[in-house]
C-alpha cells in the first residue's frame, strides 16, 4: 500500500522528474514487480498480447569502459527478454583472446539496470522518458557490484 502511495505521488502526480524518477523506479521495481500481480499494471490488467514482438536495439560498450565492441552490436530480440539474457548474450559473444569473457552490467543512460528488467520495461520508462529518439542505445561495461 506504501509503495502504490508513493509511486503514485512520484510518477503520477510529478512529485518527482526527470533523474529523480528513475532513481526511484530502478530502486522500487523489485518491490513493485513482486506486490502486482503477473499482467497487471496500475490495477488494470494488460492484455496477453499487450508487449509481445521484437524490438531492435543496440548493445556497445559503455564509452567510459576499455571493452571491445561485440561483432553485432544491433540486436533483435522479443520485448520480454531481460537484463540478465543480455549479460549472458555478451559474456558469450565477447571476442576472447584466450581470456574468460568479462562480467557485465548493461546501462541505459547513467542508470544500472536490474537484470530482471525486460526490454519493453526499459525502453518505456528509460529510453522514452528521456525523450531519446530511434533506435534505443544500451551500454555494457564491467560489473561493479552491489
């Protein structure tokens, strides 16, 4: 009930903007995901084919990070497909020189995303909040825990 409050008075009510929010949405998902039901969204309930398709996307390196570029950095791939699949599609793609393949983390923006965020999540309420245009743009760099 708490949670639906304040996410009610952040995002609904513009309590908060721009940075703010995100820092919000990325530290309350995990509370958020487990108190809605699967397929609901603000008490309403979404339709099954409601986020189903493919999206385009692009997956670089972060600029502030020494990685190499991936030998296909533009990806298609369902909407639902998380954080941690994308982790994993770099670890297991990354050119290796014989070395094992770094740990991740995937940014959009200066945010790090939770790995079981899905790709519709972050590009409506990421890429499109910011009011980024085309193709959306995520970075890899190395894990720095937490």
């Amino acid at each position: 009930e708490a949670y639906a409050d304040a996410f009610s008075a952040c995002i609904v009510g513009d309590a908060c903007e721009g940075t703010e929010a995100v820092r919000w949405l990325v530290a309350t998902y995990p509370v958020l995901k487990t108190a809605a039901p699967l397929g609901t969204t603000g008490g309403t309930v979404t339709t099954p084919g409601e986020g189903a398709g493919k999206m385009t996307f692009s997956l670089i390196p972060s600029p502030d990070s020494s990685l190499s570029t991936l030998d296909n950095s533009s990806l298609t791939a369902p909407r639902i497909v998380t954080v941690r699949k994308l982790c994993s599609y770099v670890m297991k793609n990354y050119p290796s020189d014989g070395s094992p393949a770094p740990v991740v983390e995937i940014v959009c923006g200066d945010v790090v995303l939770p790995r079981d965020m899905a790709l519709c999540t972050i590009h409506k309420e990421f890429w499109l909040k910011e009011k980024q245009e085309g193709q959306m743009v995520l970075h890899y760099r190395p894990w720095h825990g937490s």
